[in-house]
C-alpha cells in the first residue's frame, strides 16, 4: 500500500488532489487542519496493483479536447515511466487546466508549469535562435551519447541562419574522434580545429571571432572522478556553457546520478539524442527534474543534412508531451478500461473542524 500527504487551502481542494493522483478508490486515512500557513493536510493510501497495458487505436487523435483527462494522463506517465512525486505533481498541475481540453495540451500545460524550456534551435529546426549568438557552447557526456554528431547539427544550423560559425574538438582520446569532427564540419565547409591541452583550448576559444563556437568533447564516464575533473579542466578554460547530450533509455537511478555529476560541472541544459529509438523518458523527466536541468533540444535522427530534415528539433512542453503520450495520437478515457474495483474502507481519522 501506497501513502501519500497532500496539502490545500481547502478540505475539498485537497481531497481533490487525491482523487486527481490517486483515483476514485483511494483510501483516506487521515485529514488533519487548517495548519500553520492555513493548509488542510489528507493522507491517502491506494493498494498496488498491476498496470491494464492499453492497445492504442492508430486512429486516435490528440487533440480531440475531453472533459477528464486525467485518466489518459496516469496512464500515459506510468506508461512513460514516470512516477513518485513527479507524476503526483504534473497531475496535480493537469488537473487545474480548464475543460474540455485535449490530453497533450493538458499534460503540456503542467510541463510548462514544472519543466523549464530553452532551446537553441529555431521552431522548425532549421536554424539557431539569435539570442544564443556570440555563444561558446561545449558539448559533454557519456561515450557514444551522439555529441560529434549534434555539434554537426548545431553547426549546420548557425550557417542556415547566416551565423558565423566554429568549430572545435577536444576528443583525442578515441581514435578516429578528431578526424570524425572535421570530416563533418569539411563538409559542411568550415572547418574544425583541435585542441590538446586546457590551455590550447582556451587560446583557440578567446581568439574565435565567430557569432557560434561548438566543442565537441571527449566521452567521459561520469562516475570516474578523474575523468570528470579533467572535463571540467576543458570547460573553464573554454569559458563555455556546457550542454550535456544524453541518450534517451538510460535505467532511471543512473540517468539521475549521471545528471547531478554533469550538473556539477555546470551543466544547466540539456539535449536528448536517440529519441526516435526510445519511447519512455521518464527516467531523463526525473533525472531532469531532480537536478533542475533545463530542456533544450532532441535529436529525432541521425541525418545532418538539410536541416530542414537534419532530426534536431527545439523541445516545448506541446512537443514533450506528445513523445510521452502514446504515438500516434491519444486513447480517449473512455477507451480506457476501468481501474479495477477494490473494497472501500471507513475513513480511520476525521477532520472534525471543532476540535
């Protein structure tokens, strides 16, 4: 059995929050209030049962607006793999959103309330947003997360909106890492240079003239101190914000411990590569989440060129919320089967107003 506390300014809103988190047949155990600052406090408890898998008709759309889409919103998340106190609060944030309305503009709505969202693309993907110029941005994480590939994509995207642009490797560990980078940025024709030292580095990114300069770095293991001192090494001398790039499908205690140890060298934006091939997120939603870490951009495809198909997309809570909604649309709450029915039980402790 599941315990949760929920506070409101009202008995009714609070029970409310209960129903909207944990359904119709949750169990009261206890209301307690008004307390200090004026909130009534009810803890409920539900039983743990088996999630109903639902089969998603192809022909359903979402945005067909409905009077009650919090069930279709539980299940999506769960779905997704979010839960805990996450999903608590984005329901919570849903429930509030005047009906009727769509299910992806309800969950975007409290997306928008949770998450912070600051892309560097433009909204159709094809160039960078203006207000990142003269930026120096480096581009960390695991090995094999995607970083050469999207510092390609970032490049090819400064050119599309007339933006000067270089590029720049400290990846000299792998073999071929270097020489992977500047085969890319040849063909997108400007060149790439190398960096082999924390000092080279810093040299190359103060005399960089250029509105966008993009470091492509060496994958590192973020539980290897050693590893992580010598990145953060690199992105001080850089004066860069560091962006990490993480692959979407990473077990959720390790994407949550991954990201607190990005976050320590600064990290405060992030872009979610191989979303085409993962369709929970909910670990990177909490891993995010947990460590105030904001969205930037996905990486739907591998494709660099043209831009306009390149797989590099500005993330929003409308766009976030239809990758955790089931593709291609939405089952409506009416096609959801009914949560299965449990014995209901005396409330255990009254909240007598009296007392």
């Amino acid at each position: 059995m599941q315990l949760k506390t929920f506070e409101a300014p009202t008995l009714d809103e609070a029970l409310q929050r209960v129903r909207t988190v944990f359904g119709n047949d949750a169990l009261i155990v206890s209301t307690d209030g008004p307390r200090k600052g004026g909130l009534v406090r009810v803890t409920a408890a539900r039983e743990h049962h088996e999630r109903v898998h639902v089969s998603t008709p192809a022909a359903a759309e979402n945005g067909i607006p409905v009077s009650d889409p919090i069930p279709l919103l539980r299940y999506g998340l769960a779905d997704s793999g979010v839960d805990g106190d996450l999903a608590d609060r984005l329901l919570v944030a849903a429930q509030n959103v005047l009906t009727p309305v769509a299910p992806a503009v309800a969950l975007a709505a409290a997306f928008d309330g949770v998450f912070r969202f600051r892309p560097l693309t433009t909204g159709d993907g094809t160039g960078l947003l203006p207000g990142n110029a003269r930026r120096k941005l480096m581009l960390v994480g695991p090995p094999g997360a995607g970083k050469t590939v999207t510092a390609a994509k970032l490049a090819a995207r400064a050119q599309a909106s007339s933006f000067s642009v270089r590029t720049a490797t400290i990846d000299t560990r792998k073999t071929g890492g270097a020489a992977h980078l500047e085969a890319l940025a040849a063909h997108l024709t400007i060149g790439t240079n190398i960096a082999q030292s924390p000092a080279e580095l810093e040299a190359l990114a103060s005399g960089s003239r250029s509105d966008f300069t993009i470091i492509d770095s060496f994958g590192v293991n973020p539980f290897d101190a050693d590893d992580m001192d010598e990145l953060g090494a690199y992105i001080e001398a850089a004066h860069a914000e560091p962006i990490i790039i993480l692959p979407a499908g990473i077990e959720a205690s390790d994407a949550r411990e991954m990201v607190a140890r990005f976050v320590g060298l600064g990290c405060r934006r992030a872009i979610v590569t191989r979303i085409d091939l993962t369709r929970r997120l909910g670990s990177l939603l909490t891993a995010f989440n947990d460590n105030r870490v904001d969205f930037c951009d996905v990486s739907v495809s591998p494709d660099i060129l043209p831009p306009a198909h390149g797989g590099l997309r500005p993330l929003n809570p409308v766009a976030l919320a239809r990758l955790v909604l089931p593709d291609p649309g939405l089952v409506r709450p009416e096609e959801l089967p009914p949560e299965p029915k449990r014995k209901s039980a005396p409330v255990i402790k009254a909240w007598n107003p009296a007392s």
